[in-house]
C-alpha cells in the first residue's frame, strides 16, 4: 500500500524546506522527498565558508525558516534546526524517478520502487541536480570531477580548473594558496562574472599564482600509468593541442534545467531554449492540475524569493487567498499616482505605458520596482542640472519633460514624453549628466538606480537593444551635432555600431587610413605620435568626446595613434556618413573645423615640451583615466610634514583614508593611495547591501548600512578601501591638556581590538569620501601648507601636467 499525503515536496533547496516547514506547522499531511543524504544539496555542494547572500534586501521574509546573510555552515545549521523544531516528515535517498498523475493525485516513483501517493505536488528540485559534463572522452575518469566541497583537502597538486564563471574563479583562487592551478577560458577573456572575481583572478594571473590557457577547450582527458600525475589533460588551443599533466581536473560548468524528467511530468515549456523554464500560473501550478514548480527551476534563484514561495505555495494548494510578500511594499510606491491603482493595476499601466518595459517578466517587473520610486515633480522642477553627478535612469510613466542641452540657452529645448526614458547617457558613460531636465505638465517617473539598471539590462536583452539604439542617436546628437535635425542624422546614426576596446587597445595608428569618427561612450583615449623615435602623448579624451575627424577633414592619414586608457566603449561612425553630413550642415562643418583647428594647436604645444605626454601617460597607466577625482601631489612642493594624513584620520574618526607614501611616482608627480572616485566605481558593483553610493558632486561614499563583508575591498583594483572597527572615542581638550588623556588633536585614535564581552569588533568598510559633509572640501587639502597636495579630474590633467612638467 502506497503512502498517502496531502503534499508531497520534491527537493529540500530552499523553496522545498520552507514549503515542508510550512505545511508541518499548519498540520497538513505531507513528505518532503531528497534524492541525496542531507537537506539543500546545492548550498550544502557550495565550497565550503562560502558567504551566501539574503537578497533582495527589501523582501521580507515569511518563511518558517530562519535566513540571514551568512555563511553556507551558518545557513545550513539554522534550517536543520529549523525542520527539527517544526517536525518536518523528510525522507532522505529519497530520489524520484517520474511521476504521474491520477483522477484524485499523483504517483510518485521513487528510485527504490516505492511509490508515494499524493493530492498536490511541488517540484523544487531546483537546476543543479543536471549539472553540465565536459562532453569529451574521459569525462567520467575518477580524477574528473564537478564540484569542490573544501580546497583545503589538496595540497601540493596540479589541478585544472575548467570554467571561466563565478565558481570556477573562487574555486581555483582557493585552490591557488597550496597548489598549482591551471585555470582553462574558453573565450578571450572572463566576461559573465562579478566584478570583485574579475579582479581577483586576474591579479592572480598577473602574479603567476594562477596559469591561464584562454580561448582554450578540453578535448580529451586520458589516464596515465604515472603515479606522480595520472592524468593528462588534451586542451584545443588557438596555437594547437597542448598536453599538461595533472593531479584532477575540476570542471565548472553551471547546470540546465532537467528538462527531460520535467517533459515526463507533462509539464511543457514556452520554447526549445535548453535554459527555458517551465511557464507557471500566478500561483506557482504548472499546465498540469495540482502540479506546482517553486524555485530555481520555476525561474526564481533567489534563495529568499524561493522561501517565500514556499510558504505561499502551501497557502495556495490550501486554497488561501495571500498577497505576494512584495505587495505592500509595491502599494507603497504607487500611493501617489492620481488613478490610486492597485499593484496589479500598476504594474500592467507600466508595462502599458512604457514600452522600454513591455517585454520583460512580471517578476523581473516587480524587481525593478521594488529598486525603484515613483516621482511626481511639480511642473517646471529640475529633475537633474547639466554636470550633475548622478546617473539614475528615469522612465516617463506619464505626461513629459523638457531637456535642455545648451547651459546657457533656455530656448532650446527638446521634449520627451510618456513611454520616453532618459538618463542613459551617464549610465552608460558614467559621466556627468549632459543636460538639464525639467519635469512639464503631468510629469510621472520612474526614477531607477543604477545598480538595479545594469542588472536588468544584463537580464533581459530587449531592454538592452532599445537603450542602445536610443543611446546611438543621442550621443550622436549631443556630443556632435546638437544643432542638426534629427532626420538630417539618419544615414549616420544607421551606420553606427558600438566597439569594446580592453585598456590599451588601439583604435587607430598613426599612418593609417581615416576611414571612421569615434564617439566615446564609456572610458577614455589618449592620442600620441611618433617623436624622435618614441612615443609621446599628445592628449587625453575622456568620455562624452569625439575623435579622428582631424584625419577626415583633412582628407589625410591618421596623425597619431589613439589607444584606450581604460576599458572603453566607443561608438563608431562610418567616414563617407560624417562627410556627407557635413556638407550638407554647413554650421555642424564649422563647429568641427573649429574644434579641429583647437587639436592642431594642442598638438603642436605638446610636441614642443614632450615631457607633459609623459606625465599624462603615466597617469594613465596608473589608471586614473576611469577616475573622476584623484589626490596628486606635487613633490617639488611636499615637505614630508604628514599634515595630510593627520588630517584625514582626524576627520574620518582615526582611520585615514590615504597613504601618502604609497604610490608610484614619476618626475616630480606622485599618487598616493587614495580613493579615485572611478567613473564606474569596480566597489559599488557587488555591494549586497547596496551601501555606497555616489552624491551629486561625484563622490563616492560607503553609507552606515556596510555589513562588513569585504567585497568592495576585493573589487577595487587600486588598494583604497579598508577594513576598520571604530576607534575608542577621544578625550576632551581639557582632560587632554590637564592629565595627559591621550590621544590629543592631530593624534591617531586608539583602535578598539574587543567588545566589552571579549567579541571581535565589526569592522565596515572605508575609504576616501572627499570630505563630501564638509564646506571647505577635502581636509588632505586644505591641511596641506605648501599646495602640494590637489585634487584634479581626468579632464584638467592637461592643465595640470602643463604646471608639473
């Protein structure tokens, strides 16, 4: 006789072990079926001391489960605690094999030949259960495996590490500390993963402790009679094949979704997409009756999205009426809206209204929301000024706005309305804001961070094809020819196409053809030429300018080589499109001749005193051409006093946030370690609290919501962040001066190392924020006796390298 349940849940991931939680606390008659040995094989599979995140941060929880960020032991002890105190009935080596649906229920086949009756059941067997295979001879060799539980079991091995994504890199920077780590790419660089886990492996590469074979596959793993290394390791290079001998070989190559077992369920899928997952109703059922998918395989991989679905499912199999837990947080952000709609309502007025929007998921929807606010300016409010700092995107829900691109000219506006989105400029450039925008009449944004933006841009590519076509024409209209109908840029702007140039690349050399305009959308140039034998930069274009009309104009080769000083985006325009345009815009001509006469200038006073290129290329290389704002100081000038760092520490409450000493140093040029207010900041980018942000004057700053978890101090590549307690609090002037109560001003605060229990102190990240409460500006400054010390951007390194050189 099978056993009988009102619920049986399949996997014990997160969405799994909350729906037994729940349905065990109401008293509902149910099996929570695992295939392996313990609950949440995923996370438990995860390499070990792992942090595992709680987002998003703004959800509440409403799980029987206890969740807080954490590491994976942390979570794991918490949720067996968890099933034991709610007695949940889970059956171990439980593994189903098909199941099958009846007139009253299901039959569930168990791999032992047991068979488990239930009236509802939810699948939560999440993805990594069909965990991709190299596909290769030797897959299955006993020195091959699929995941890395704890690195600190090898030592002294060779270990190839295959797969270029998130887990690879933390599994072979682990591996790295004791053993010799081979790291296989198979493209040209490491393009899907956080930006902390690029900068690591790449330093790891840069210093030899990782060895990179990219553009590079596995063709064959063979076993070998030597004890020492019993494997060898076949790579399909772009030279050839390459034989490397080694101890294991760990491949990390993500999962799919068991779509065959899924397809025997009779649940269908939207398409043939090997990724696609099953469609769900608003309540989790799949097509099939009484069949309900909760979690990583329903397209919901958020551990705290899937303990919410738990619970709900339970509620709604019950046949519970229940509001999705971002519901109230929703009706929130829609209480000004005039039409008082509810959630629903709002969501499909979006979705309605703005067709930027139309075509992404109700979840991915709701996501967005939640990051974002809605804003109803009164008519005439500036939204955001002319070389504003900010870079959130706006979406014109309904009525419009007026932008004003010329500073000084308030005639010349530009009007947008609902369904128009604006803001993507300096999203993408990371630049100051380039116009001035005024809400008209009935004006209703959406106004989204960044942060939140570049994720859904990552996720859905209709989002990202519209923003860059819309981007294309704008950047064209505002950085070449604002003056120029929008008809009149047509053929132009059809001819565009957006080119991606690694730091150091080069766009054009000096002698070739001019064939094409370059727009630069995001990062920055230099220009350099050929000068008694050696290069010499000439000079440095940032982002939000042009170059290679000089070549065009004159109808000549190119006269220097133009390079990426960082990681930069460009937009390039087809040459005869840019001739054509200007000959039929005779005003565009002239303002490009004119711009064109100003370079000739340039370059000509910096072929006479080369050594300012120097500088300007020193810079560069120390990477201040993604900076917004950077501390130099002029040797020539410093007199060792310190007075800088006192300074900082005394206002940063004992920790100062730059190192004077530190730093390279060329002629009389030095840049200490200090925080450089980077166009994109590489800190902001895997925050899980979402606790730095950027003020309008373009600081960048780290708020008191830091959770200490270190990740913007592994992203920044140049060393300025810190980990730091708060120090113990200073004396008064008086106890200082009566009793020698120390430390006394200009005097290092004493760190704090305890609690008053005996506890380690919770450190929190910190780093340069420019002084940014101060009215007097950044205190290293204004601290500084001889003017050594400034703070320039990009833009005045000319001005500046002029003085220095």
């Amino acid at each position: 006789m099978a056993e009988q349940y009102k619920i049986a849940i399949v996997g014990s991931g997160p969405a799994g072990l909350s729906a037994a939680a729940h349905a065990a606390e109401l008293g509902v008659s149910h099996v929570l079926l695992e295939a392996s040995e313990q609950i949440s094989n995923t996370i438990f599979r995860y390499q070990k001391g792992k942090f595992v995140m709680a987002e998003p941060s703004v959800l509440p929880l409403r799980a029987p489960l206890e969740f807080t960020a954490a590491n994976r032991e942390t979570v794991l002890e918490l949720w067996n605690k968890g099933i034991k105190f709610h007695n949940v009935g889970i059956r171990y080596q439980a593994e189903v094999t098909g199941i099958e649906a009846r007139t009253d229920g299901f039959d569930l086949r168990l791999k032992n030949g047991e068979t488990v009756q239930a009236e509802a059941v939810v699948l939560g067997i999440g993805l990594q259960g069909n965990i991709r295979k190299l596909g290769v001879s030797g897959e299955d060799l006993p020195q091959v495996q699929y995941q890395l539980d704890d690195p600190r079991e090898y030592d002294g091995e060779t270990i190839i590490v295959v797969g270029a994504g998130d887990a690879g890199i933390e599994n072979a920077v682990a591996l790295a500390e004791q053993n010799t780590v081979i790291i296989i790419n198979r493209k040209d660089e490491f393009d899907r993963v956080k930006e902390g886990n690029l900068n690591l492996i790449l330093q790891h590469i840069k210093d030899g402790k990782i060895e990179c074979y990219y553009s590079t596959q596995v063709g064959r793993m063979e076993a070998t009679p030597d004890a020492e290394k019993p494997m060898v390791a076949v790579l399909n290079t772009a030279n050839g094949e390459a034989h490397v001998p080694c101890d294991r070989l760990i491949a990390r190559l993500g999962a799919i979704p068991p779509r065959r077992f899924v397809e025997a369920c009779s649940i269908e899928f939207p398409n043939n997409d090997p990724a696609a997952v099953p469609s769900v109703s608003a309540t989790y059922e799949s097509n099939v009756k009484g069949l309900y998918i909760v979690g990583a395989l329903a397209g919901y991989p958020l551990i705290k999205q899937a303990l919410n679905q738990g619970y709900e499912v339970v509620e709604f199999i019950l046949g519970h009426d229940l509001e999705p837990a971002d519901e109230p947080l929703l009706r929130e952000k829609f209480k000004n809206l005039k039409q008082r709609p509810s959630v629903t309502e709002a969501l499909a007025m979006i979705q309605g209204n703005c067709p930027l929007l139309a075509g992404i998921t109700t979840l991915q929807l709701r996501e967005f929301m939640l990051d974002s606010e809605v804003r109803t300016p009164r008519e005439g409010e500036t939204i955001f000024a002319i070389d504003d700092y900010t870079d959130t995107f706006y979406t014109i829900l309904d009525g419009e706005v007026q932008v004003q691109v010329h500073r000084d000219d308030h005639r010349q506006r530009i009007t947008l309305r609902r369904g128009q989105f604006f803001g993507e400029m300096s999203l993408i450039s990371g630049r100051r804001r380039s116009a001035t925008v005024l809400a008209g009449p009935g004006c209703v944004l959406i106004e989204t961070p960044r942060r939140s933006m570049t994720k859904l841009i990552k996720s859905a590519e209709p989002v990202k094809r519209v923003i860059d076509e819309v981007f294309l024409l704008r950047a064209v209209q505002s950085q070449l020819a604002p003056n120029t109908p929008v008809e009149h840029l047509t053929e132009l702007v059809k001819s565009a196409r957006v080119e991606r140039f690694a730091a150091g690349a080069v766009l054009f050399q000096e002698g070739d053809d001019a064939d094409c305009l370059q727009l630069v959308r995001s990062g920055s140039l230099t220009a350099a030429r050929t000068l008694g034998g050696r290069e010499v930069v000439l000079s440095y274009i940032p982002a939000g300018n042009y170059v290679g009309e000089m070549a065009l104009l004159g109808e000549s080769k190119r006269n220097a080589t133009v390079r990426a000083a960082v990681a930069t985006e460009t937009i390039r325009l087809d040459g005869e499109a840019f001739k054509t345009l200007l000959e039929r815009d005779a005003t565009l001509r002239e303002q490009v001749e004119a711009k064109y006469q100003q370079r000739l200038a340039q370059n000509v006073r910096m072929e006479d005193s080369p050594e300012t290129g120097n500088v300007i290329s020193f810079l560069v290389q120390q990477g201040l051409g993604e900076a917004s704002d950077v501390l130099l100081i002029d040797e020539a000038l410093c007199v060792r006093c310190n007075n800088c760092e006192s300074a900082c520490a005394e206002t940063h409450d004992g920790t100062s946030r730059l190192n004077r000493e530190a730093g390279p140093t060329y002629a009389s040029v030095h840049v200490p370690t200090s925080c450089r207010h980077c166009e994109h900041p590489h800190c902001m980018k895997d925050c899980p609290p979402d606790a730095i942000h950027r003020a309008g004057n373009g600081e960048v700053y780290i708020a008191d919501n830091c959770i200490g978890c270190g990740n913007c101090q592994r992203n920044c590549p140049y060393g300025v962040i810190q980990m730091a307690a708060k120090p113990d609090s200073k004396p008064g002037l008086l106890a200082w001066l009566l009793f020698g109560a120390g430390p006394g001003p200009g005097q290092a605060k004493k760190q704090q190392g305890k609690k008053a229990d005996g506890g380690a102190l919770q450190k929190h990240a910190v780093k340069c924020d420019m002084c940014r409460d101060l009215p007097g500006g950044p205190s290293c400054v204004r601290a500084c006796p001889t003017g050594a010390a400034i703070r320039v951007s990009p833009e005045d390194f000319m001005s500046f390298t002029n003085l220095a050189g």
